[in-house]
C-alpha cells in the first residue's frame, strides 16, 4: 500500500548530506581566506602573497630593482610575482576541495564552486 515510503529514508539522507556539505563549503569560504601562499619572480626580487582565494594581500618588492632605466622590467616584474601567487592559490585551493570532497565520499576531481 505504501511502497514508495521506503524511498524517503534515502531522500532525508541525502538532504542531511547535502546540509553537511553546505555547512563543509561554508567553512572551507573561511578558511581559503586565510591560507597565504607567495608567488615570486625575479628570483625572489617581487614576491606576492594571496589568500587561496586569489586575493592579493601583500606584496614585497627588493628595493635593488627600483632604478628608472628599468621601469617595465619592474613592472613585468611585479606582474608576474602575482600571477605566480595567484596560481598558486587556485592549486592549494583544489586540493582544499579536494579533501572535502573525498571527506565526504565525492569523486576527488569534482568541482564544486566556491
């Protein structure tokens, strides 16, 4: 008479699972932003420091390179150092997702957003 009830169980452990996640995702928003990681270019003469998430939050420059001859080399530089940070951010920020995917039995290479 009530066949489909059965069902419902699974669907309820879903929902909880899912809830689980929402709350995981949440918490992994907080912690990407204070994970630094530093890029560098010009064998460590621009260094760049961003958050997981890719914000830039400091940027260290060795005051040997300021000479106005060499304005662009500075500037590409500069420029570089961030970008170097900036990838790094987005790796340590897959391998953050990646330990809560597989935390809570999801393929590792699934992609979730942020």
């Amino acid at each position: 008479m009530l066949k489909g009830l059965g069902s419902l169980g699974d669907m309820a452990g879903m929902m909880k699972k899912a809830q689980e996640m929402q709350t995981k995702m949440a918490q992994m928003q907080e912690e990407m932003q204070s994970i630094m990681v530093e890029g560098a270019s010009g064998a460590g003469l621009v260094k760049a420091t961003c958050s997981a998430k890719g914000e830039l939050k400091a940027l260290d420059i060795d005051p040997s390179i300021f000479n106005s001859d060499d304005k662009e080399v500075v500037e590409d530089l500069i420029l570089a150092a961030i970008k170097d940070a900036q990838s790094k951010a987005a790796e340590r920020a897959q391998e953050e997702m990646a330990k809560l995917t597989e935390g809570m039995g999801l393929p590792a290479d699934m992609k979730l957003p942020f």
